[in-house]
C-alpha cells in the first residue's frame, strides 16, 4: 500500500475520462478533478502534477507567476501538440509533455476531406430541382468533369506525425508529396518515407497544387505564410491551414485569394479565436471555415490516457517521458 508520502497528488484539468483512466493506478496517485474553463488554472495548491489544456486563462495568463502559482510543480501534461497558449513560467523548471501527434489520424482525414471535397467540387452541387439537377449533371457531363487528387502535388510544410499520417494518406491517392521542414534529411529517411523533400517554403508553394501547413507556431515561423511567399504560389493553389492561426498573414492571405494567385483557403485555425464578428473569413467565398475542429475524434482522449498512464510509469520509475517539450525548438 502506498503511504501519504509517496502518493502523488495531481490536478487534472483535461477531464473526467483522464480520471477514470488514472483510476488504474491505484494508490499511488490522488487525482483532484478540476473545471477544464476554471478561471485561474494555475493555482494547485501543493500538487505534484498538472493535467491541463488550452483555454482562455491560458492565453490570458500573467506574464510573470502570479499569487498562488505552485512553483514546485514537477510536472505538467499538456492535452495539445502546441504550447503557444501557454506562459513560459507554466513551462520552465518542470518536465512538460504535449499530446504531440495524438490526433495525427483525425487531423490527416480532414486534410484529405478538404482536397478531395476541392477537387469533386462538393460544395458547389446542391440541385433544388429537377431541372437543376440535369443542368449541373450535363455540365460536368459534357464541360467540366471532376477533378481528381491523382497526379497532384500535395505540398507539406511540417513533417511531424502530423504531416507524415496526411503524407501516408495523399499517397495512397495517387499524390506526389513534396515537404518542407527545417530540420535536415537523411538520404535513407528520404527513401524510406517516399516524399521529396523541398528546399524552403517559397519553392513549396510554387510547385503544390494543395499544400497544408502543419507547423508549429514559434518566433521563427510567426506569419511565416506572408505576402512574399504567396505571391509565388502556383495558379489555383488550395492552401489548408490545420495547425496555428498565426502562421499565416491573414490580410495578404485575403489579397491572394482576392487577386487570384491562390483558389482557395480550408482554414481550421485563425489567428484570434474565434475571429471578430465582420471578420471577412466567415463569408469570403473561396474560404471554408471550421471552429478549430480538425483534431477531433473518436480514440483522441482515449489515445492521450494511455500516454498519460505510460508517463506516469515513466514518472514514478525514473524513466525520460514521451512527447517532451523541446524548449529551445518551442515544441
């Protein structure tokens, strides 16, 4: 039996299936369930652990520990891949782990939804009528058959488990897949992954027919999708952004679509979320807009307990932790 000494006591922020799967450890942690809109997040008391996740506290924190921050935190889990919502006091001195990769699966469906919902034009066939019905069925008939995502290029900038499930499934549609990313390759990665990697982002967005950003968010790649970048996108490029907001120049982002240098726009993410009311992405017609959505699924929460389960054997053994935060890469 565990004594009061060694059970730790933890803070779970995510929600009540976390605590139901920790329940599995049995003594040796004291699980104190919290409201994951709770307005100060950061104070708890003298715990050991922090499970928590985005949320307006977060993005609104001080920016220096404010009265009641528990400095002897030794861990935090955080529920999502990025940390840019966070304050660098939440995340310096204590190990820190992410849900890095765990909505992989989700994610690249998506993707692959927004392309090929692009290519079949989806949206625009919606017959009211009889007669409307034969007239769109004739136009693609005898004037504009559908498109197809075999042959095309899917452009990737990030190759994380992210961008490799969504480079996995454009392959098996026929897609050539080209990335970016700024980390070097090996020559044996390259083969082994079957993509072609691309020197920087300008020459991505110059050979992609889509091309999806799966980056993190840091200072090196803060609106790192601005105006220089798309002037040189191909004619016709379906930009789809599934990872931070603030990747893109949303105003330059709005003059190439306008100007036609870039079809379309899938945006799961924006800058500020959600965007104010009148913001043009809402009704811009060659924008499709989700509610930051992108990441959900069936297995996600499910997926991240057993990590959490996994890292609290690490934890209590000593062992390095899955999905650690690379302070000096931001991720």
């Amino acid at each position: 039996m565990a004594t009061a000494s060694n059970v730790l006591t933890v803070i779970n922020q995510i929600g009540p299936e976390i605590s139901h799967i920790l329940s599995g450890l049995g003594e040796r942690v004291r699980v104190v369930a919290q409201s994951r809109d709770i307005s100060e997040p950061w104070k708890t008391g003298k715990a050991d652990i922090l499970l928590t996740g985005p949320s307006a506290a977060w993005r609104n924190a001080p920016d220096t520990p404010p009265v009641g921050w528990n400095s002897s935190l030794r861990w935090v889990q955080i529920a999502s891949a990025g940390v840019d919502g966070f304050p660098e006091w939440l995340l310096q001195g204590r190990e820190i782990t992410t849900g890095r990769g765990n909505a992989a699966g989700p994610i690249a469906e998506y993707v692959l939804l927004a392309l090929l919902a692009r290519a079949k034009r989806f949206e625009t066939f919606k017959p009211l009528s009889p007669e409307e019905w034969v007239q769109q069925a004739s136009v693609v008939k005898h004037n504009a058959p559908l498109g197809s995502l075999a042959g095309q290029t899917l452009g990737l900038a990030g190759y994380g488990a992210i961008g490799q499930q969504i480079a996995r499934l454009a392959r098996s549609f026929g897609m050539t897949v080209l990335v970016w990313r700024r980390s070097a390759w090996t020559d044996g990665e390259v083969g082994r992954e079957n993509v072609q990697p691309v020197a920087d982002l300008g020459t991505l967005f110059e050979r992609s027919d889509h091309l999806v950003l799966a980056l993190p968010l840091t200072s090196e790649t803060d609106r790192i999708v601005g105006a220089a970048v798309l002037a040189r996108a191909k004619p016709g490029l379906h930009l789809v952004n599934v990872a931070r907001g603030k990747l893109i120049d949303e105003a330059a982002l709005l003059g190439s679509l306008d100007h036609g240098r870039v079809a379309a726009a899938t945006l799961d993410v924006t800058a500020t979320e959600p965007p104010p009311a009148g913001h043009p992405f809402y009704t811009h017609p060659k924008i499709r807009l989700t509610p930051h959505i992108s990441w959900s699924g069936p297995d996600v929460l499910a997926s991240l307990g057993q990590r959490i389960t996994r890292n609290f054997e690490n934890f209590l053994q000593g062992r390095p932790l899955e999905a650690r935060l690379d302070l000096s890469r931001g991720y």
